[in-house]
C-alpha cells in the first residue's frame, strides 16, 4: 500500500460520511493560522506523512517547518507554523496528527535505547512486531531515532528460528537444508550454549541469542569468533540494555520499539481570532 493510499483509508476511516460535526457549523472558510506543538519531549518522526495529511484536505495550506525528522524536540516547542483554511485543516487534524504521533512515538524510545548503548559497538534493531501494513513507516522511524532495520519481511533474510528447526528436524539440518538451495547468508537462533556450539561448526553467518541471560550471553561471546556476527534478542528493557551491549555483541533486536512505544504528545493549535497569529 502507497503512502497516498493509506492516508486516503485514514481519511475514509475517519470520514466515511463527512464530518458531521464541522460539515453542520455553518462556516464555509475561515483563512488563519494554526501551529503544530510537542506537548512534551520527543524525537520527532513523519514530518512528510504530515505534509501529505494536511494537503489532502487542505491543499495549499503553507507550512514553515522548524525542524527534520530525527531533530530532539523540547516541551512546548513550536514543531511548524501553519496558514490555511482552518476549517479543512480541523478535518485533516486528527489523522495527520495520529501519524506524526505514532511515529514519533516509535522514534523516541528508539533514540532512549541507542543512547543506552552509546558508549558500545552495539546496534540496536527493530523487528517484525510492526503493526499491518505499517512496517515501512514504522522501521523509518526506528532510524530517525538512531536504530538499525533488521529484516524488512521474510523474504529480505534467512533467520532459521525454533519452528524451523524443529519442523526440519534440527539445528544441522535445518541449516544443511537451506544450503542446498540457496548461497544467502544465514542467522540462525540459539537458545542454549550447546546450540550455539552446533551453529558454529556449521559456519552461520549469524547467531541470535535467544532469551538468554546476561551471563549467557557473556558465554557465548567468549565461544563466537569476531567473523561470526551475534544479536542477542528477547527481554530486552531500557534498564537492561546496556549491560548486554557490554558483553559485546554486535546487536540487540528490541520488539518493543515498535510493539511498545508510547505515541508522542503533540498538538495542533488554531487561532480564531481575525487576522490570525503572527508565525515570524
């Protein structure tokens, strides 16, 4: 699904029969000025989603951004200035104001997470745990906040998890069998010392650690050669990131960024007054 479409089945979500509420108010046109504020600090994300939003339902509305996507943004800060017709942009308000707050919902956490790990080689990275059909934009705003993609779907990478291996009958099998059709690097799961031991005599590209404690881990980073990439993944908190990264892994998979993140505060404020506000 296009970006285009998604915000025109945002709309008829929101809309499927007018809006009953402002279409009734007998105010055809109202020229003024609104701003976009953060009700609170946030990495912000979707900037052009909100450009799209906006422009569906009030086109030609002049927008002066004072910040990117990827830009820390403090309380109360003006995010952009708006001037338009007020009374389209009061229809186009909740549905671009969703995006922009979802993702940079997304992109906050991101950047609290890579900040933990700063200090460290470590990447962080997002999942699959995205919601339907926004997984583009939600791993965009993995970025804006300083993280790193993993697989876009499942025909991006080989990742031979439990399932797999249980329904190939095996660890070596599993990877034995995949080798048989195709050349691609593998990252395979281990949840047991002992497998990541099997995983290494098969030459894996990668080896995710799954669920392990941080004593685990430590443990497998002394078995792992450098040439053999580790990720560790599963229980992965804010309070606990940091120590992982210090064992010294190359990456740690964080579902929660994206099937967790709180969605950012942010506002769209209108001035009704004649003449509007001043946006200088």
């Amino acid at each position: 699904m296009t970006l285009e479409q998604m915000i025109k089945e945002a709309y008829a979500e929101d809309m499927p029969s007018g809006d009953t509420t402002t279409d009734n108010l007998g105010v055809a046109e109202r020229p003024g000025d609104a701003k976009l504020v953060a009700k609170e600090d946030l990495v912000m994300c979707g900037r052009h989603i909100f450009d799209a939003c906006v422009q569906a339902q009030a086109p030609g509305t002049a927008m002066n951004w004072q910040f990117k996507d990827g830009d820390f943004i403090l309380q109360n800060q003006t995010i952009c200035w708006l001037r338009g017709d007020l009374i389209k942009l009061l229809k186009a308000e909740r549905v671009a104001l969703n995006f922009l707050g979802r993702l940079s919902g997304i992109a906050t956490l991101t950047r609290c997470f890579t900040q933990e790990v700063a200090h460290t080689k470590t990447k962080i990275l997002d999942t699959r745990k995205t919601a339907p059909l926004w997984r583009a934009l939600e791993k965009e705003a993995v970025r804006a906040g300083g993280g790193t993609n993993h697989r876009m779907n499942l025909s991006g990478a080989i990742l031979i998890k439990e399932n797999h291996i249980r329904a190939a009958g095996g660890i070596e099998a599993a990877i034995q069998n995949i080798r048989q059709k195709t050349s691609e690097p593998i990252e395979i799961e281990c949840s047991t010392l002992a497998e990541v031991e099997l995983a290494l005599k098969e030459r894996v590209h990668r080896i995710l650690l799954d669920n392990m404690t941080t004593a685990q881990i430590t443990e497998a980073r002394a078995l792992v050669p450098s040439v053999v990439q580790l990720e560790a993944s599963g229980n992965m908190t804010l309070s606990r990131v940091r120590e992982v990264a210090e064992t010294g892994v190359d990456f740690i998979s964080v579902g929660a960024l994206t099937h967790s993140a709180p969605t950012a505060d942010v506002s769209l404020l209108f001035d009704w007054t004649t003449g509007g506000t001043t946006n200088g």
